[in-house]
C-alpha cells in the first residue's frame, strides 16, 4: 500500500510540473545584461489538440538586433520598426530593429513538441527586470494569446495565458558582449563582404566553361543547430545565359537556394525551386542578407576554420564542385 501511494505522489507531482510548463516558455529562464543570447522559445503543444501553423512572437524594447533560426517546412517573416531608444552596435548607432518574428505556415502536431529559436542582445535593462515577450499561438483557425503580464511583481503563475519571461541578471564588470550568434543572414551584424577586401579567407576559384565561381564561404554554427548559410559569387563571362538550377553537399541532408527580401520593413525568405539565372556578361553574388544557400539537417555543425563540399549544378555547364571556407559566426 505504501508504494502504491508513493507511485501515485510521484505521478501527481510529475503532473503538477507538467502543467506549471505547459505555458509558453524559454528554455533558459535568465539572460545577462548586455550580452547576445539565443532565446529558445518552448512551445509544449498545440491549440486544444490542434496542430500548430503559426507562431508569432512580439519583441520588447532592450532585447534588439534580433535574427530568428529558420526552421525547414517554415516561412520565415521579420517585421521590422523603430526602437524606443538608440543603441550601440559594434560603433554603430541604431534605433531600427527587428520587433516581431513570424513562423508561418507549418504543421506542428499536437502530439509534438518543438523550439523557436531567436538571436539578440539585451542592452539597456535594468537588473532585476523581466522582459515579456507576448506570444501569438495559431493553429488553423483556433487562436491562442500567451500575453498576460504580471504587473506590480505579482506572481504570473496564477495566469491562464503569460507572456514568456526572460529574467534580467548582473552581468560582469567588463560589460562584455559574448557574441553567441548562431547562422547571420542579414549581414548587418555579422560577415560585410564589401569591406573585407583581400584579407577574407575566401574558398577556392573554379572555372567551368564561361562561369567562373569564387569567394566560397560558410558561416561557423552553433552545436545541435540544424540549418546553416552558405554564399558564392558566380560571374557567367560568356554570350549564353546558364541557370544555377540545384546544390548538394554531404555536410547536409538537402540544400536549398534561398532569397530574402524586405518589403514594407517586412523580411522575408523563400526557397528558389527554379534556381538562380545566371545572365550572360553578369556578375550574381551569394550573400549574407540576399541570395544564399540554406543546409539542411547538418550532420555536424560547422565550425570556424573547417571547410565545406558542394555540389553545384548549373543548366549548361553542368556539374561543378566548390569547397567553402568556413568564417566565423562574425565573419573573423
């Protein structure tokens, strides 16, 4: 009879702890001041048994120059706007940002749990001080608001939907920023290629009939990311159009070609299924930002100094192998 009961209380506390973390939540609670973190959002089930389809996450002010990881079967959307503030960025003053992120069109089952993962710096806060970041929960029709704050230091565990809370601690005496950037894709943070000149470790030259491809690099990931950024330059010197039309690596399970545009301060990516044009007497540049190659299920995250084979095929030059060098999350 004692074991019985002493099943029952564990199944009943394993039950409690289960429901205290059905809400939205990070993964590590706590964040120190001006450093780059990865906020790792928890998203433990669906809508009332729905699968999930879209997930929209509101940033507050002090946690900017937001990057989100792409997730394979998803749209990627970034809304950008003005900060309340100014902030410094490596020397550079900036008071535009990222503020919400968008995961769209998906399919996460109910019977699944999964991870939102965002990059940024918490800058300008206050020790002590918890940021909120409201969650918009979307799963068809059905809609879910993980929004509720606290207000006055009450406890936000008596809530039905809170917001996701990242704890504020002291940080060092140096004030350091310990850049943990995963894949940067926007370029504004990480790699500049315009201004790195001869000095870039740039992969290896390779001709294949009139197109000539150079400046081959990877950005460095982070452990147990699963997706990663490639970029090239393709300069086609003959009288013939060609056409960039499939990428393949054994680093990856699949590599796509990937565009990002922003429009309406809107960023958005999406996947290239008919490949890059690659016009005759044009220069066409993978870069941070733009064009670029997006890897799939990596076996072993890239890391800085390692290189990369791929695998391009292009419409009337064919196949041609490419080895990229990989730089840096910074482009260092």
């Amino acid at each position: 009879m004692k074991t019985i009961k002493t099943f029952a209380l564990a199944a009943l506390l394993s039950a409690t702890a289960f429901a205290a973390e059905a809400h939205m939540t990070f993964l590590n609670k706590e964040a120190t001041q001006e450093t780059t973190i990865l906020a790792t959002l928890q998203l433990p089930h669906g809508c009332d048994g729905k699968a999930t389809t879209e997930v929209r996450v509101k940033l507050p002010e002090g946690f900017v120059f937001a990057k989100p990881q792409p997730k394979a079967g998803w749209q990627l959307e970034v809304i950008k706007g003005d900060y309340q503030k100014t902030y410094d960025n490596h020397g550079d003053k900036v008071k535009t940002g990222a503020v919400e992120i968008r995961w769209k069109n998906g399919n996460l089952s109910d019977d699944f749990y999964d991870t939102f993962v965002i990059q940024g710096k918490v800058s300008g806060v206050a020790a002590g001080t918890s940021l909120a970041f409201p969650v918009i929960q979307m799963c068809g029709d059905a809609v879910t608001a993980w929004d509720q704050v606290a207000k006055g230091g009450s406890d936000p565990h008596g809530m039905k939907n809170p917001a996701a809370l990242l704890k504020v601690v002291a940080g060092d005496s140096h004030g350091h920023d310990h850049d943990m950037a995963g894949m940067d894709m926007t370029g504004k943070t990480g790699m500049d290629m315009s201004g790195m000149g001869a000095a870039v470790p740039a992969g290896e030259t390779v001709k294949a009939g009139d197109l000539e491809i150079s400046g081959g690099f990877a950005k460095a990931m982070l452990p147990g990311q699963p997706v990663g950024g490639g970029f090239f330059t393709v300069r086609n010197s003959g009288q013939a159009d060609d056409r960039l039309v499939s990428v393949s690596s054994p680093a990856a399970g699949e590599v796509q070609i990937h565009a990002m545009e922003t429009k309406d301060n809107v960023m958005r990516m999406r996947q290239l299924k008919d490949g890059i044009a690659i016009a005759a007497g044009e220069t066409v540049k993978l870069e941070p930002g733009n064009l670029h190659l997006m890897f799939q299920k990596v076996k072993t995250p890239f890391k800085q100094g390692d290189t990369v084979p791929v695998t391009l095929t292009f419409e009337k030059a064919g196949k041609v192998d490419l080895v990229l060098q990989v730089l840096s999350a910074q482009g260092k």
